[in-house]
C-alpha cells in the first residue's frame, strides 16, 4: 500500500489563495484514478500567519512542516502588513533557514507556443532551457551584522566553506543529469565572497570531470540572459545575485505568472513556490495567473513524489491553454483563473 | 582668449587603445577650426600602469588626474594582469574613490537606428531612454571588512546617511533636468542599507515637489527593464546593483559597445569612460568596436565643457555610421575600427 503524502498548504496572500485554489483543483484532477493519495495540511503562513496567529511564522508552522513530505508556498506579502513588527517576507527568509532549504531550484524553459510572449525576438529566445540554482540560506540575505541606524546603515555578505560547497554539488549533480555545463555567476573582480565561491567552485567542478564550468561576472551575466539564454544549461549563483537574474530569466519567457521553484535542504521536505509575488493590484478580481501554480504543483509530483506521469499530464494541461490562449490577461487572454483552471480540469480528465 | 583644456588620457588595455586612438582621432576632427582648445596628458593606468609603472594607480596619475578638466580613460584589465599584486580593476576602483567621484552616469537611449540591433522586440524597446544614476564610491564595493580567509568569506555592504543624500540630489536635480521622473532601486524589504536607502529617497524627494518618485525592488527592476524600458527617466541605484542593472541597460541597446559613462565628483574633474570590459579575446585585430568611445568624447564635450554644438556633430557622426551599416563585426558589420572612425572623421568634415 502507497503511503498517503502529507503536504503542508501555506495559502498565500492577496492572489496567492486565488491561485492556490487552482493548482490544488488541478492537483486534484491530476491525481484522481491513480495510486498517488495526499492529505492536505492547512497552515498559517506570511500576513494569513499574522492574521490568524500573529506571527508570519509560527512556530507550529514550523513543526508541521519539518513532518511534511512537501510544502507547497503560494505568493505572500501585500500593504496590509506593511508596519507589522515582524513581516510576512520575514517569515519567508525564516522558513528557508529554519528548514536548511539552502538551494533554490528555478527552471527557465522558454517553449514553443512561449515564444511570442518573450519580449525577445525569437532568434534570441528559442530554445531556451536552463535552472538557476540560487543559494538560498546564506549571503547578504543572513550575514551578520545587519544594522539599520540614524545615520548609516550595515549589511555582511558571508559565505562559508561548507556552504558554498554543498551548493556547487547540488548544482553540478543537476548538471549531470541534464547537459553537462554549469555557469558559475560572481563578482570576483570586486567581492571577496565572490572570490570564495569562485575558487570552491573551480575545485568541487574537479569531481565532476564530465562537466563543463564557465565562469560569468554577475554584470556580464545579465547581458547574456538577454542575449544567449539558450547556452546556459545551470546556473549556480549566490543568493542575492541569485534574486535578481532569476527574475531577469523568468521575463524572457514573457510572463513571471508561469514559473515555479523548487528550494531543497540537506534532508526534510522540499518547498515548492511560484516565484512571483501577491499582486495586491489584481487581487480579488479573479484574474490571476494560475499557470505558475499548477506549475509548481507539477514541479512538486515529479520531484518530491517521483510521479513524472502525473507531472507530465500537467505541463501538457499548461501547454494546451496557452497554445489555445485560454489564458489571463496578464498573457493576453481574457479568461479569469476559475475558466483557465476549468479548461485544464477539462483536459486532464480527458488525458489519454 | 579661452582657456586650453586639460584632458589626462589613460589609454586603457587590450582593445583599450584601439578605440581611444578612434575617439581622439574624432575628438580632433569635431574641434578643429572651433575655439575649443586641448592638451592631452597620457598617464600609466590600469595593466598599462601595471607595464609602465609598477602599479594600476601610481601616485603621479592620480596627481595630473586631480589638475585636469576631465579625465578620459579606456577599457582596462585583461589575463596579462591576473596574477598581479594589485589587478588593473583594483587601481580602477581606486581612481574612483580617490577623485570621490561618488557618481557613476550612464545613459541607455535606443535610437531608431538601434532598434534593429536590440534583442528585444520594437514594440518592447522603442522609445528607451533613461540615464542611470548609480553611487560609485561606498556600498558592497568598500564596505569594511571585506576578508578573504580559507574556510569563509565576508564583504559588508555599507552607506553612511551623507553617501546616499548627495546620490539622491544629484539623480533628483538631473529628473529636473529630464522628464522630472525618478524610480528608486533597491532590496528594501531584505537588506537594511537598502531600507535607508529608500528612507532618504523618500526625504530628499520632499524637496524636489516636481518630481514623480516611484520604488522598485531590484529583482522586480531587472524585469521592467526588460519589458517597459521606456517608462523610465532617472534611475537612481546603489553601487552593485547598478553594476549589474546598467549592464542589462546597456545589452538592450544590442550592443554594449555603444555606451558611454561619465563618473562625477563634488568638485574636480569627471572621469569618462565606456562600460565595456577590454575584450582581450578580439584585441589586436582592429575590430574593435570605437563607437562606445566616441559617445564617451562627445559626453565629456558636453558635460564638461559645455560644447553641445561639437558633442551633438559627433552624435550625427555615430548616428549616420550606424544607420548607414558602416560598422565593426559585433554589430553585423563588416568594417574595422580604422574604417568606421575615417567614415566618421569624413562625416564631420562636411557635416554643416
Ligand atoms: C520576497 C523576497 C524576500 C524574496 C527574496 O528576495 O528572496 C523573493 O524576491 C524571492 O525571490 O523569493
Ligand atoms: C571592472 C569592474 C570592477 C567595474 C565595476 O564593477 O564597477 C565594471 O564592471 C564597471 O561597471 O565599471
């Protein structure tokens, strides 16, 4: 007998519920006449975790999903909280430290019905295919001091050895399995972390002799998202350049409204999560993007549960809507989330 | 009887040389039989101050730099110089902070004969024109400590309250100038130099009621640049965002190779430069693309000496070049650097 999946559901805020909603429907679609059984635990998180428990991480939260087998994450964070004492992004930083997730996982494919949605011309664009694998627990992101004064203020950038080295691994093991190339991203002409990251990953790439590494400075490397998006194969960068050019990879593939991620830790649940945010301005209007959701949802079943079947029938859902252009206006579309989510309902019921 | 301008030239490495023999050759032909008058002061800089000198800033360059009117420099660094004490990009950083030239502009205007050459659509990308606005003297680039040990790493990001007020007057006064708009840069809800960074934006702006301020965290920047470029004006940005944003700026021109940068102090000198590195890998082929340091001289006529009349003949000169193909491989062409700077330098002769 299957062991029922226990995954722990943080709903999100402002679209973040919206979009929850649909990629639960769809998961629920997906995995109906199949052996895969879930169970699905609701828990406080971000400004719902304020609102409910007064905190944007509670520390049941915590325990909870420390017992899960996956943590599915929807957009958090809005105006609503803004002079909270402690706010929802707070509680996002503390639950990718508290649960060691320390690789951030961002596929960027650019497909063929993506295309047109690209503000790149196509020649640049096409055949796109390539995962940042963003270090997500260190950094400028947790070094200390961090200090906001009167008249100055402080952040420390810190990497350790340790740290540094079991992301290269992550990044190089993807490597492996997928083109063999990894792009290392640092400024080591100026940082002295950068200069760190750079000579571990120059020895680690040594245990990898069937992998090829180049090496970009963070400055170079924006460029070349734009200008040649498909040499990259993955790409292993520190957390906050890891922020910035996994958000310049997702625009080239014309809507950050489709893309999920996937952040993993030495041992635990890993924890899925679209990566764009609340969208305070569209909230409530039901027309949010469903696509980065259901997504994730996929990215979940083929990577935490090993279900690449059920995975598979929901890309090819996502593919169908926006072939058909049943998609939100974000795409061009004209359809709220509750009929995108229905056609791909409809889809996957009739999936051979 | 006017006054014979002061322009130290350091010569730059690599293909550093070859456009600024291109950008004086220019600056020749535009200034004769006009009353401006100049000296050129060639002092060792760079790995050229590495060869000449013994260092990438010797003392004495810094000395003529502090007495000039402007300060032209080239494309610098490059493998010769990687195993050096002290690299070219150490005594670049250094130039910086010794002329307190705390502020670092780079403009990205895409002009109809550019449109052809962007990676991005022409409906994303027509109409871009905005100037960045980034601090060049404190943040992630001096911060103390900045340690490089064997088992970790740590840089500090650091602003003082007086560093961030005169970046902002001085993007804010430049709006004045433009089309009284400025968006703000940072990661203000992560890192604490970036919350003060966003507070004095918020106060310097009281003063300056006609213009328009709005904020964006970097990672959202990265996208908008990409995707509605030209609803920008102003961007003011900290020191590594703006290295790694004004680089993406410049990509969606569709060459790098095109854009000038012009650094400014309290007092003393501008120092000009383009942004592109000294590309070692085309160096000595005379292929080198001149026209980043052509912009570069009219920029420095311009903005230091006021000569619109001759800054604005150069820009046709660049303008016809490109619309006119006459231009070096990196843009399609097929010319050398020696080629496109004559096609200028005869545009200028009969330019009315
Ligand atoms: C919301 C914010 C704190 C977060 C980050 O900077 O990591 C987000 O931008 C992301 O990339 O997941
Ligand atoms: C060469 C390097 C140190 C420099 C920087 O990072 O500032 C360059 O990238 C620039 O933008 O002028």
């Amino acid at each position: 007998m299957t062991s029922v999946k226990k995954i722990v559901v943080l709903k999100g805020d402002y679209i973040g519920p919206e979009i929850m909603t649909a990629g639960l429907a769809v998961l629920e679609a997906a995995t109906k006449d199949t052996t895969f059984a879930y169970e699905l635990i609701d828990a406080p998180f971000g400004g719902d975790g304020i609102d409910r428990a007064g905190d944007p991480l509670p520390q049941s939260t915590i325990d909870v999903s420390k017992q899960a087998d996956a943590v599915l994450l929807s957009a958090i964070g809005g105006p609503k909280w803004d002079n909270a004492p402690r706010r929802p992004e707070q509680g996002l930083l503390e639950i990718r430290s508290k649960l060691n997730l320390f690789a951030n996982i961002r596929p960027t494919k650019v497909t063929q019905a993506q295309i047109d949605r690209s503000p790149l011309k196509p020649e640049y664009v096409k055949n796109t295919d390539f995962v940042i694998v963003r270090e997500l627990t260190s950094g400028a992101y947790f070094g200390k001091p961090r200090k906001l004064e009167a008249h100055q203020a402080i952040d420390t950038m810190y990497y350790s050895e340790e740290e540094v080295t079991r992301i290269m691994h992550q990044g190089f093991k993807m490597a492996q399995k997928r083109n063999k190339h990894v792009t290392i991203v640092d400024k080591s002409n100026v940082l002295a972390t950068s200069k760190f990251w750079r000579k571990i990953a120059n020895e680690v790439g040594k245990s990898y002799p069937d992998v090829t590494i180049d090496y970009y400075y963070v400055d170079a490397m924006t460029m070349a998202i734009m200008s040649k998006p498909a040499t990259f194969d993955v790409v292993i960068i520190p957390n906050l350049f890891g922020d910035i050019l996994s958000d310049e990879a997702a625009q080239i593939t014309g809507s950050i409204g489709q893309i999920p991620s996937m952040s993993v830790g030495e041992s635990g649940p890993n924890l899925y999560e679209p990566i764009h945010g609340s969208a305070p301005d569209i909230a409530g209007q039901g027309i949010a993007n469903p696509i980065s959701m259901v997504n994730t949802v996929a990215m979940m079943l083929a990577e935490s549960f090993d279900e690449k079947r059920i995975a598979d029938k929901i890309t090819a859902a996502v593919d169908y809507i926006i072939e058909n252009h049943y998609v939100t206006p974000d795409m061009g579309g004209t359809m709220t989330t509750g009929e995108v989510t229905q056609k791909m309902v409809d889809y996957i019921k009739n999936y051979e």
